[in-house]
C-alpha cells in the first residue's frame, strides 16, 4: 500500500516556494539554475560519502522506496491481537506443539521465528532474550537509515551557504554591468533557498518518518513478544487480550467492543 503524503507535502511545499516568489515580484525562472542544484546536491551526495560507509549508502534507494511506500506491510495491533488470542485457546486445547501447523502459514519472518522459538523451547527468558535482542537489532538498524537523511538535512542549507558564496565571487566579477550584477546576486541566492529546502522540506521531514514508521514497526514487535511470552507460560485467551490491549488506543479499544 503506497503512502502518498510525503508526495502531496513535496509538492504543496514546492507549490508555497513558487506563488511565495510569485506575489514578491520574484520571475520561477530563476529557480532554473543548474549550478545551485550541482553545488546542493551533489555537495550533499559527496557528505555523506565522506559521512558514512558505502554499505549504509547503498541503503538509500530502499530507504526511499520505504518512506514514499510508508513502511513495511504489517499485520494491525488489533488483527495481531486475535490471532494471539485465537493462539492461546489452540494452546490450552493441544499444548504449544498445537501451533507447528499455524507456524508455514505466517509470512512476518519475526513472528515466524518467535513462534519456533516458544515450540522448541520452554525457557521464557531465553525465549525473551533472543527477541529483544533481535528488536534491538532492527532499532539500530533503522537509527541509522535515519540518521542519513537528517545528516544530509544538516549539511544542505550550509552548502546553500556555500553556494551563495560561490556565486556572490562570480557576480563580482560583474560590477561594471548593474543589470548583470543584479542577476548574478539573484542566482546566487537560489543556492541558499535550494539548500534550506532540500534540508527542511525534504531531509530532515524524511528521517522524522523514517522514525515513526520505525516505531510504530517496534511497538507491534513488542506486541508480538508479550504475546508469545504469555503463550509460553499458558495464559488462558481472555488474560492474553487484557493483557495485550493495553498497546491499543482507546478509540481503538472501543471500536474492538
């Protein structure tokens, strides 16, 4: 399922830059300037090849596809949560060995693993070991994807700086012609409104939803954790959903009644 709000907030804030520059007298024309985008992105590109290593960059194009797609397909806490409580009455009836049937059918490579984890062993703590530390794993694993892009959210508007520097040195060397002096200290500027831009409308937006999207991927794996912990230690199915339900919101609790 496509995720269209980063698109639609991309384009509304390129929509606000251009009737902004329109209602100051300001020609959209002068955003059509190559060496400010050569200076801001590929300034950035290079940053983060400096910043980090290859094996995080070759990340990027997946993580774009996550945050335009809006994140890893997962089951909601409420469907997680009827199936757990579908799980324990399975339990109580055939023992845990009741669930090796249940175990090809499910497709979540974390869940899948939990679930042979319970069938294959009775220690709890072992159990809840190994599961946190794989949600861990996928905690730092995403800290860093996102600290890419508020990296390069860092970087841009300084090399927007950079940019009109650059260009302020080229409009100099125009001081005898008013008109082309005017010009040039335009197009120099752009550099600076390309970087704060590309920094605050796109970089740092993007790594906030790698965030919250990280999180909410997190909080349904800690769900799947308390679950499969309570089925290991044969808690009837209505101890399982009070004990679940407290991850639901209220409007969500509600709408379960």
């Amino acid at each position: 399922m496509r995720d269209s709000s980063t698109l639609i907030g991309i384009i509304l804030a390129l929509l606000a830059v251009g009737v902004a520059m329109v209602l100051k007298g300001a020609s959209l024309i002068a955003l059509v300037n190559p060496a400010a985008f050569i200076i801001i992105f590929g300034g950035t590109a290079a940053t983060l090849l400096v910043s980090f290593p290859m094996s995080e960059i070759k990340k990027f194009p997946k993580l774009i596809k996550i945050i335009f797609g809006g994140g890893k397909q997962i089951a909601s806490k409420k469907e997680i949560i009827e199936m757990f409580t579908r799980w324990a009455t399975v339990v109580r009836k055939e023992g845990l060995l009741g669930l090796e049937d249940e175990v090809q059918s499910i497709e979540d490579p974390f869940l899948k693993h939990g679930l042979e984890l319970i069938i294959d062993t009775t220690d709890t703590e072992f159990t809840r070991d190994v599961l946190l530390e794989k949600i861990r794993a996928t905690q730092e694993r995403h800290r860093k994807g996102a600290l890419i892009f508020s990296q390069a959210g860092t970087y841009a508007p300084s090399l927007g700086v950079l940019g009109a520097v650059v260009g302020l040195v080229a409009a100099l060397g125009n001081l005898s012609d008013s008109e082309v002096l005017g010009h040039s200290i335009a197009a120099a500027f752009i550099a600076t409104l390309v970087g704060i831009f590309s920094g605050y409308v796109l970089w740092h937006p993007m790594s906030n939803k790698l965030k919250l999207l990280s999180r909410a991927e997190i909080e349904t794996r800690e769900i799947m954790v308390e679950g499969l912990l309570s089925l290991q230690e044969g808690i009837n199915s209505r101890q399982l959903e009070h004990k679940l339900n407290v991850y639901l919101l209220p409007e969500e609790l509600e709408s379960k009644r």
